[in-house]
C-alpha cells in the first residue's frame, strides 16, 4: 500500500541546521483546539512539514486531524475547526528528525493517540530517543505492532505496556527506558500533562489563559493567544494539569541540566524568553562578545537574514561599524517552487537572499550569520557580495564551529559533511574564499547567554555537543550504526 509521502519542505538547501518540533496544549477554554491552532502557527519556524492536533470533548471523544503543510493552510478553515471540538487539546508541528528523515508520511504525523484500559491518551514529543532502535526492537519481539517509523511512537507502546494504574504513572514508567531528550506534551480526557528530560535540553514553558492553562515550545507562542507566560516546565518535571490547577513532581533521578545552547543562537524565535533572558538580547550579546574577541577594520556590518539580524546589531553597537541591511530576503518564498526545474534549482540562494548592490559597492563588508553547517550557503553568499562589488567580506559566525552532529531532536548532516569536521578554520576561510572568518567561541557563547565565567569545562551548564563533541547523553542508536564519539582528552 502506497500512503501520501510529503516532499521535503526544504526544496533548496538552506544549510541551516533544521529545527526540530514545536509542542502546544491547551486547558480549560472553550474551543481549545483553536488556540492551539494559533499556538502551533506561531511555533511554524519549528517545523514546516505537517502538523496536527488532538481534541476531546465529552460528548464525541477524542477527535484529530492531521496534515502536512502549514498550519496557515490546514488548521484555519471552520470546516476543519468545527472537528476539534472540546476545552483540551494538544498539537503539534513536525520537521522529521527520525523514521523517514526528510520525507514525511502522514502516520509519523504528530500527536500520537493510545487506548488504553484506562482510557485514551495523545502525547506529542519534541526531541529524539537516542534509543529508539533498542526499544523498538524489544518492544516488536513482545507483540507490539507499530504504525509509524517515528522515535516518539515507542513511548505509547511502553505505556501500554506499563502496570502502572493511571495514565501519567505509565507515561513516568514509560519515560524512564527512554534515553534522549524529550520534551511532552500529552493529553487524556481530563488532564493536560507536560514533562521534560532530566537534563532539560528542549524547552517547554507554562502560561495561563483565562481560566485554563497552556503548555508551548516556546513563550512566543503564548503571546499569540494572550496566555501569560507563568514559568519553565523546570529539567526532570512532571506537571498533570486539571480543572483543579496544576500539580507538579520530578519523577526521574536529578542530574545537572543541560538545556540546548543552541536554542539561544538559532532554534528559538527571538521573541521568545528562555531560561529568564529575552532571545533577542542574548543574540545581541552575541554579536558583542563577537566584535570583541575578533574586531576587524570594515565600512559595513550585515547580518545574512533573518537570524544573523541580532547578533550583527550586537557587533555593530561593540564596534561602532555602521550596520545596514546588506543583503535583502524574499519573506514570500514558501512551497512556491515545492517541485523546482532544474533551471530554479541552480539559481539556489538567489531566489532566497539579494545582495542590496548600491548599499555593498565598494565597501569593506562584515557579514554576520548564525552558523555555518556544510558551508554551502555561505560560499554562494560571499560570491553574491563580490558580484556586486565589495571591496572585502569578512565572516563573523554567531556559534563555534558546528563539527560534530546532533542527536537530540535537530537535523543536522552526517559528520562528515560538516565543514568545521574536516577543515581547521583557516582552511574553511579559504574554502569560502573570503578574506576573514571568525567564530565565536564556546567560552564567548557562553558569556553571552549569562555565564560570567564561561563555560565549565568540568560541568557544563548547557548541551553544546555539535561544537565541544561532549554528547550529555549516550547516542546509542547511532553508536550501534558506527558513530565514533570524540575520545575523551
Ligand atoms: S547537540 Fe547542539 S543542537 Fe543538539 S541539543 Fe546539543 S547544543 Fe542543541
């Protein structure tokens, strides 16, 4: 049987690291699954592919409806709405990091729905087992018959197993064979229940909207519904919400956080406030601590939009170089050239990015992005800068060296096809051929999102595995495949 396969929602490659999964649920207001709608739709940046949304309500029971594509498209019409009845439900938006990498089919569309002798239960999981393949061999050898190739589907099929008596007990039991990270949002009929890792590496936050509460990726998205933000899901915590309010527990064994770095540099929208400091700001810092560590003589500084803007506004203010839009982004893009001639395909980042030629003339230019993944981006931009006449491109790169790959929830190419895994920095410099490259380092990043004293190199405070290589948690799966972790120094 041949079922709807998605095309990738990334026909040309951006060179960008792709997010991983935005997470929404909603309680105690009328029509829930409109606010998740909106929630979802501000999360979109979190993943392009397909969405989809789980309701309850007491009369017709769970109800879903799942879709590729944007939420804009899908979760707009009343035609679709009027089937999400109910005051709880919980969605989900999904850029494939496992199963069917690249290519979504609609059975590893998110939320996931159980039945239980308890009842039903829906969860939708932002993040990646790391031993995922383990489990679901074992959990295959025992009888249980998956419907999807999604990481995330072994958690139900745990749960299922589980002899615990209540739903969010086997959802703890489940969690406990689970290595990775994960951040939850589930429902049953009467509880919106969200949960994180012990080690916290992808945010989840709590607001209150009216009467009823709201559990999100990120706070952006609580500002699109009028929710107040009220505070982190905190690494390791359990919260079972109800029309009674919210109760909280830490049902796994504590360890010391490791929240993703990388969610300050890229990942978050800027708007967003992670860990009590606005994303905006910590990338400014960034650009700051930037044009301190590596200052350069230049007549421009320009961020490669839209995620370089921050941090080039940061290093503009450290260095007192002018700042100016440099190079133009086409916002309306979208599925426009879903299936591009080959004519479309080699125009690449052009029909994306425009250098602002009357602006780059003649002049010394600082180019500001967020990272560099496998370079290719960053080649076609600096040739675009040249063709329109720059005296000299200087690259200023808001993370370290991204040399090695992520296992928690973000798509990144295999190690190999990391430039910063095969190429010391000034060798990179060459391939790009410009006439500086400088990235930020891991102590400077971490000055810029709050540790005074950078990073500890004993403790880190933050995952940052795709620059250090030190992976907080095991990558099973991966090491089975022949993964070689960085040796221990
Ligand atoms: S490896 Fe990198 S992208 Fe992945 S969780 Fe850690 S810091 Fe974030």
């Amino acid at each position: 049987m041949t079922e709807p396969m998605m095309p990738p929602a990334h026909p040309f490659d951006d060179d960008k690291l792709k997010e991983e999964c935005g997470i929404f649920g909603v309680i105690g207001t009328q029509d829930a699954a409109n606010f998740v709608a909106l929630g979802l739709h501000a999360l979109q940046h979190r993943g392009q592919e397909a969405g989809g949304i789980v309701s309850h309500d007491a009369e017709l029971g769970f109800q879903s409806a799942r879709r590729f594509g944007y939420v804009r498209d899908n979760f707009t019409s009343q035609k679709v709405m009027e089937t999400l009845p109910g005051p709880l439900a919980i969605g989900h938006v999904r850029y494939s990091t496992s199963g069917n990498k690249g290519q979504t089919a609609i059975r590893d569309v998110q939320p996931f729905f159980g039945e239980f002798a308890m009842g039903g239960a829906a969860i939708a999981h932002n993040g990646n087992i790391t031993n995922a393949n383990a489990l679901r061999r074992e959990l295959i050898e025992r009888g249980s018959i998956f419907q999807s190739s999604s990481d995330s589907e072994c958690i139900i099929h745990l749960m299922a197993r589980s002899l615990q008596r209540n739903i969010p007990e086997r959802m703890e039991d489940a969690l406990r064979r689970v290595e990775g990270a994960f951040s939850i949002v589930a429902m049953t009929r009467t509880k919106l229940i969200g949960v994180r890792d012990p080690l916290g590496v992808r945010p989840l936050v709590l607001g209150r909207v009216g009467d009823g509460w709201a559990l999100s990726s990120e706070t952006c998205a609580l500002d699109i519904i009028g929710a107040e933000f009220v505070r982190e899901i905190e690494p390791g915590e359990m919260v079972v919400i109800t029309d009674k309010g919210v109760e909280s527990h830490f049902p796994f064994r504590r360890v010391a956080p490791r929240f993703c770095i990388f969610e300050h540099v890229y990942f978050s929208r800027p708007d967003s406030i992670l860990g009590g400091r606005s994303v905006y700001e910590t990338r400014e810092n960034i650009g700051r601590e930037l044009a301190k560590e590596s200052p350069v003589e230049a007549d421009l500084v320009c961020p490669v939009p839209d995620s370089g803007t921050p941090a080039a506004i940061g290093f503009s203010l450290q260095s007192g170089i002018p700042y100016a839009m440099g190079i133009i982004r086409n916002q309306y893009m979208g599925r426009t050239f879903i299936e591009p001639t080959e004519q479309i395909r080699n125009m690449g980042v052009r029909l994306k990015l425009n250098v602002n030629r009357a602006l780059i003339k003649g002049k010394r230019v600082i180019l500001v992005d967020d990272s560099v993944v496998r370079g290719t981006t960053s080649r076609k931009i600096k040739e675009m800068i040249l063709d329109a006449g720059a005296a000299e491109v200087h690259f200023r790169i808001a993370s370290p060296p991204t040399a090695w790959p992520c296992f928690y929830g973000v798509d990144t190419p295999q190690r190999e096809k990391l430039l910063a895994a095969t190429m010391s920095e000034d060798e990179m410099r060459e391939h790009l051929g410009v006439d500086s490259l400088k990235f930020i380092s891991l102590d400077g990043l971490y000055r810029a999102v709050g540790e005074a004293e950078g990073r500890n190199k004993s403790c880190p405070q933050y995952c940052d595995a795709c620059f250090s290589g030190e992976y907080p948690v095991k990558p099973s799966d991966m090491l089975e495949k022949g993964f070689e972790m960085k040796a221990a120094e």
